[in-house]
C-alpha cells in the first residue's frame, strides 16, 4: 500500500524519478527549507554508499546485516518516494542495511547501531530496513555522528501485535547535512513509539510518514530538538489513519538559542472514511531563548469521517514564562539557575516519556551543554514574554 492519497501536503508517490522536478522552494513541502543548503541532493549531486562506518550493539537473536538492493525485501513497508531527494536515494543505495527481530521475541536490552561519517566531499545514499515480527518487544537506538552529507529511507514494518520503541539521535557534527525519509507500517494491534531527537547538524529534515496494517494498531511520535545559531531543524510528520480503531499521539518539543536559528515542525494526520473510531492529537511547542531565532509550527487534521473517538491539535511559541522566572527568582534561586530549571522542566517530561534508560543521563547532558554557549553564560541580555498558543 502506498501514500496515494488526497493530501494536500503529501504528493502521489512514485518511484520514477521524473515525477519528481528539481523543488525551487515554492512547493508546500519545500517551502521551509534552505534548497541552497542541501548541497545538491535534491538537485544532481553524485550520491554514493560508502564513507560510513556502521557499528552494531545487538542482543543474540537479532539480526543486523547489509543486503544488496536487488535482493532486499525494501518496499515492505509500502513506501514509495514522495520527493525528489527520496526517488534519489532509491535509484542509487546499492544496498540496504536491515534489523531483523524474530516473532515472539523479548528482548531486554536495546539495540544500538551507530552511523560515523567521515566528512568526505561526496554525498551518501542509505537505507534502512526494520523488521519486527508478530507479538516481539524490541527497542531501537540509531545514532547519526560525525560529518556527512547524508539522504537516507528508512523503513519500519511492525507484525501483528509487535511492540518497537525506535529512536533516531542526530548527534551530528555542526556542518553535516540529512535528509531523511522514513515510512512505518504498523500491524495489528501493533504499538509503534517514534522518537526523533536532534540536536547536531547544519541542515536536518526529517519527514516520517506512518501507515496501519490492520485495526488497533498505536503509534506515538516524540520529538526533542535543540537548535543553535544558524542552524536549520525540519520535522515533517503525516499520519495516515487508513483503518479503524487506530491511535496517533504526537509530541514535539524544541529550544531555539543563537542568530539564525531555524525550526519548522509540519504535523498532519488524515482520518479516512474507513477509519471509524479512531483517536488522534497532535502538539509541537517551542521555547525560543534568544532574539534573532524563528520557530514555524503548523499542525493539521484532514478529516473525513465524523464517527471518531477524539481528534485535535495544539501548538505554542514563547519565550521563558514570567511566572515561573518569578516563582523562582522569589525563593532565592538566582536568574541564570532559574532559566536553567525552566528550560530542563520543558525537556524532563518527554525526556521521561521517551523510556530508554540508557539515553536518559545522555539527553539530559546535551540539553545542559547547549544552554552554555547562550543562556547560561549571559542570561541578563534575555527578555521573556507570553506564550503564543494555537489549540483546536
């Protein structure tokens, strides 16, 4: 099953690369993002399949090997390419790295694979395969390093009554370049839980997409991003609610610090005829604690059918509350410890909710480590006002 589908922010895929023209940045799905910056990807750059170092922290059972594209199972998922930049990457990766869990499967500690790039001239083609069989447990962790020039597809198929959690970390250096698209089929009575968390990079652009295989499927969305001074942070999501009794449930939160700093969160959830008692919310809130950053946020519903449980949205821009500042600072805590709480109090729930022990201490690290190189080093030059707040 593909995305054919009416969306308006979702193009007809096709696998031809000719359906595809170069984007010049008018199109809905390119509007937000710097094509300049891209470096070619969505234009004519040579993509090749080398110039990563890949290491794998599996428990036994598992199964995490390369396989050449013509002979993969890539395509389980149902995914077909959308963009240009994805057409691209399915023309040209000659292979495909895939993580197998078998059915029935529990497995009590994550896996951890770690992509490394070195940073050369050439831009690099790659796509993941995640399998889950019928009834497993599973826990993902994929962790971007290093510099590159990178567009990948990502696919992740999820049996009948699986559980994933899948976490994708851009711990990248400051001038690399992703482009990253990802499809997930989830069967049923599935429960899919995506964590996107961004915090390196000079350009990153995620656009996820996610589809039901059969009734009762669950999937939650999590996102934490960090963006510094110049830095470009894209999340695009669409959830395709094509069967009943299904949930969605998205959060994303991100900080904006530094001139130039740059998020867009794109979120959309079509409900289909078909798709009768299905629950859906969706919510992105930003925090911005310098002047000169720009945060977009659009949240979107496409509803076709009024036989639902619940569907809605929210979304919210500010800068640091007052009324917490003042709780804070009236009980003696000092104004640059005070921001330093508010911004970690922002952060902690997801944080939690995200349920990987093994990451907890490391997010929590990162986030300290940002808010050195702007908010806690010069705290008195930072103005705070009301939240803006968009809800449906």
């Amino acid at each position: 099953m593909g995305l054919d589908v009416s969306s308006h922010l979702h193009p007809v895929g096709s696998f031809d690369l000719a359906d595809h023209p170069v984007p010049n940045g008018r199109e809905e799905v390119w509007r937000f993002t710097p094509l300049k910056r891209l470096r070619g990807l969505h234009d004519e750059a040579v993509l090749t399949g080398t110039d990563f170092d890949v290491k794998v922290e599996a428990p036994e059972g598992v199964v995490a090997h390369s396989v050449p594209s013509a002979g993969s199972e890539r395509g389980a998922s149902g995914f077909v390419p959308t963009d240009r930049v994805s057409a691209r990457v399915w023309q040209s990766a000659a292979d495909v790295f895939t993580v197998e869990v078998p059915a029935e499967a529990e497995l009590s500690d994550p896996v951890f694979v770690t992509f490394t790039g070195h940073g050369t001239a050439e831009a690099v083609a790659g796509q993941l395969l995640v399998k889950v069989g019928a009834h497993a447990t599973a826990t993902l962790v994929l962790r971007f390093q290093g510099s590159a020039t990178f567009a990948d597809n990502v696919e992740i198929v999820l049996g009948d009554g699986a559980r994933l959690t899948y976490v994708t970390l851009q711990d990248w250096a400051d001038d690399a370049v992703h482009h990253s698209t990802q499809h997930a089929l989830v069967g049923r009575d599935a429960s899919l839980k995506h964590v996107a968390v961004t915090f390196g990079g000079d350009v990153v652009r995620h656009d996820v997409t996610a589809t039901y295989a059969g009734p009762g499927g669950d999937i939650e969305m999590l996102g934490l991003y960090f963006a510094d001074a110049g830095q470009h942070i894209e999340h695009r999501l669409f959830v395709d609610h094509n069967a009943p009794k299904t949930r969605s449930h998205v959060t994303y939160k991100g900080a904006l610090q530094g001139q130039g700093a740059h998020t867009v969160w794109i979120g959309n959830v079509l409900i289909r005829k078909e798709a009768e008692g299905i629950e859906t919310y969706e919510e992105n809130r930003n925090l911005v604690l310098t002047d000169g950053c720009q945060a977009d946020s659009v949240p979107n519903l496409e509803i076709e059918t009024g036989e639902i449980e619940g569907a809605g949205h929210a979304s919210a821009t500010g800068r640091f509350d007052d009324e917490q500042l003042f709780y804070l600072r009236s009980r003696g805590i000092e104004e640059k410890e005070a921001r330093r709480l508010v911004v970690h109090g922002f952060f902690n729930d997801l944080i939690r909710r995200i349920a990987v022990p093994e990451l907890e201490e490391q997010l929590a690290a990162t986030v300290e480590a940002e808010l050195s190189k702007n908010v806690l080093r010069d705290a008195s030059s930072l103005g705070s006002s009301a939240t803006m707040v968009k809800e449906d």
